[in-house]
C-alpha cells in the first residue's frame, strides 16, 4: 500500500471520528430536555434572600443538572412585584402563577399557623442557622408542617432564616421600655405581639413600606434586623436602634407548585431539594454575618445604637403574656401538635445551647 493511499485512509477515518463526534453532541443536545420555570418573590433583587435566590440558588441548580446533561432549567425570574406583591407568594404559587418561590410566613399566620413557633418564643437565640436548622428537622418530624403548605397546594423544600435578631429602629430614641409608651411601630404582624403591655400600637405592613411609613409619619418606629435597616436606608428616616436582641426567626419557606413538582424528573427534585438545603444554610450564615458587619454600616449612615441593659430585656420577657402556650393551646384546638411542637423546639434549642430569657413551654 503506498504511502499517499495510507495518508488518505487515516484521513477518512479523522473526518469519520469528527462526523460521529458532531452527531453525537447533536444527539446528546436534542435528547436534553428543557424545563421552563419561574421563579417568583414580592420582594426587589435588593432583599438579601431574592438576591441569593437569583445569584446562588439558580446558578447551583443550573450547574448540578449540567453535570448530568440530561436537563436544563430555562428559569424566568420574577422578583419585585412583576408577577405577586410581597405578601403574595403563597396564594401566587397556589395558582400556578409561579412554579417555585420564596413564602414569607409572617403574613400568613391563618393559613400556616405553624411557621409561627419561632415568633411566639422571643429571647431564647440569635443563631439564625440553629433557628433554621431546627425548624427543619421539625419539619421532618411533624408532618403537619409540610401538610399546612400541602393543604395550599405546594410542597415545602426548607426552611430560611434571614435576619439574625429582631431589634428597634425609631424616629426618636429608645433605650428602655417606658420609651414605648405612644410609640406606632410597624412589624410582620406575629411580633408586633411583643409591644404588649407597653403602651405601644402595632401596624402591621412588608417590610417595603417601612421607609416611607417613617418618613411621612404613619408610624414612629420598626421592628426589623440590621441587614435589611441598611439595605433599605432606615437611617435616614429612623436613625436611632435599640439593640434589644429580640431573636432570630423563621420568615421564609422555599416552596414549588406542587403540580409543577409532580412533573419534573426525579434528578431535577433530587437537585433543587439538595440547593435548598443549601441556600438555607448560606442564608443563616450570611444573616449571622451581614448582622454584625450591618451595626457599623448603619452607625456610619448616620445611625445611632443603643444596647438596651440585660435588666430591662429581662422585664421585657417576663413582662409578655406566655405567648408560647397561647399559641400551643390554639393549635392543640385546631388538631395540630402545638404543645408537642413546641416542647421539641424548645428542647432542641437548650439542647443546642441556647440560654432562653423565658422558658415559655414549662410554666
């Protein structure tokens, strides 16, 4: 065989190679199944648990799936009012209007009364990715939990905790609990329970309307967590903090449509249950985080912080009605394990280390 005619023959066989090579990528490209899916949230890109949804959340579950190759995920990412307001993404994802989104479970006391353990235990941590955490395996170990979301249509995928403790933003300062006498403050609504007994009135409202309540006067003060007074400039309308430490709570659930989730693959289930996971615990340790950074930012916008003395949070906690055991004994009469839910949370928090100001379960 000549030379020339070997030449031409390992040519043919490259060009082979090469043709097989492109119709396989060709195969490999076509038997990708695409999936379309939308993301929504109430709340803008700048609230910390939307912007990690868009830049962590989606971009692990893209790069999982494309480990695999079999699937991609064409998101449409709906944030800020274009598809539900803030206080519409369980009804929203109810309807289908969005196939995944992120609940804030302080507006829907009456619909998922469970998500509320943590506001009725004030005082006991400001370990968001304890309070997280905990909640979680809660869920695990009460079904009722993940039914409440069920019973709207959706399945619950985890738990958030964006806010490492609850303090006091006001138009004028307050250092001790007789400065709340005559006081409006704004809160979720489960928390503007704390102004019990403290002369104050609560107005409940999304944390979106804070600004501009303080700034025409609708109210005098806040109930939010440093991280978000800075990301929504509060000292410029609120420029005094009373560092009171109220707590870290559960404000979020990732939930998915559940007919939405009926449809898709196994692996994709598989995938956005695991970055769930995942974004909840980059969003406790991003609120432990941002919470201490987020104190100097807000002295140097203009802020002033008051740390209110362990003897008037003391009063403060002893002083509530036991918010807890109202809360227990309303779900026990609804048929869900409000006690034993309770009890747990507790347990697991002082197992944790946790040193309650109040232990609301055993009085």
């Amino acid at each position: 065989m000549t030379h020339s005619h070997c030449s031409r023959l390992r040519g043919g066989t490259r060009l082979l190679a090469a043709l097989l090579g492109v119709f396989a990528l060709a195969h490999t490209a076509s038997a990708q199944q695409v999936i379309n899916l939308t993301a929504i949230d109430g709340y803008p890109v700048r609230a910390m648990w939307v912007k990690e949804f868009a830049e962590f959340f989606i971009p692990a579950v893209d790069k999982r799936l494309a480990a695999t190759g079999k699937y991609k995920i064409r998101w449409n990412q709906a944030w800020g009012g274009q598809i539900v307001k803030p206080g519409g993404v369980l009804e929203g994802i109810k309807r289908g209007l969005g196939d995944i989104g992120v609940v804030t479970t302080p507006f829907h006391t009456d619909k998922i009364p469970l998500q509320a353990l943590a506001y009725v235990t004030p005082f006991i941590t400001n370990d968001p990715l304890l309070v997280a955490r905990t909640l979680d395996k809660l869920a695990q170990q009460f079904p009722e939990m993940k039914q409440e979301f069920a019973s709207h249509g959706q399945v619950y995928l985890a738990t958030g905790v964006v806010l490492d403790s609850y303090q006091l933003f006001s138009k004028t300062a307050v250092k001790r609990l007789s400065d709340f006498q005559g006081l409006k403050v704004n809160g979720a609504g489960t928390n503007l329970r704390y102004l019990d007994g403290l002369g104050a009135t609560g107005v409940a409202g999304p944390l979106t309307t804070y600004y501009n309540n303080l700034q025409t006067g609708v109210v005098n003060g806040a109930f939010l967590w440093t991280e978000a007074a800075v990301s929504f400039k509060l000292a410029e309308v609120a420029p005094y903090m009373l560092k009171a430490d109220l707590g870290s709570v559960n404000t979020k659930v990732v939930t998915a449509n559940a007919e939405s989730w009926k449809r898709l693959p196994a692996e994709v289930k598989q995938v956005i249950q695991e970055v769930a996971v995942a974004y909840r615990d980059r969003l406790a340790k991003l609120a432990a985080a941002k919470g201490k950074a987020s104190e100097q930012a807000f002295a140097k916008a203009g802020g002033t912080i008051t740390v209110m003395s362990g003897e008037q949070r003391a009063a403060w906690a002893k002083g509530l009605p036991n918010l807890a055991k109202e809360w227990a004994a309303r779900m026990d009469g609804q048929g869900k394990p409000g006690s034993k839910v309770l009890a747990a949370h507790m347990d697991a928090l002082r197992a944790a280390g946790a040193k309650p100001l109040r232990d609301w379960d055993r009085e």
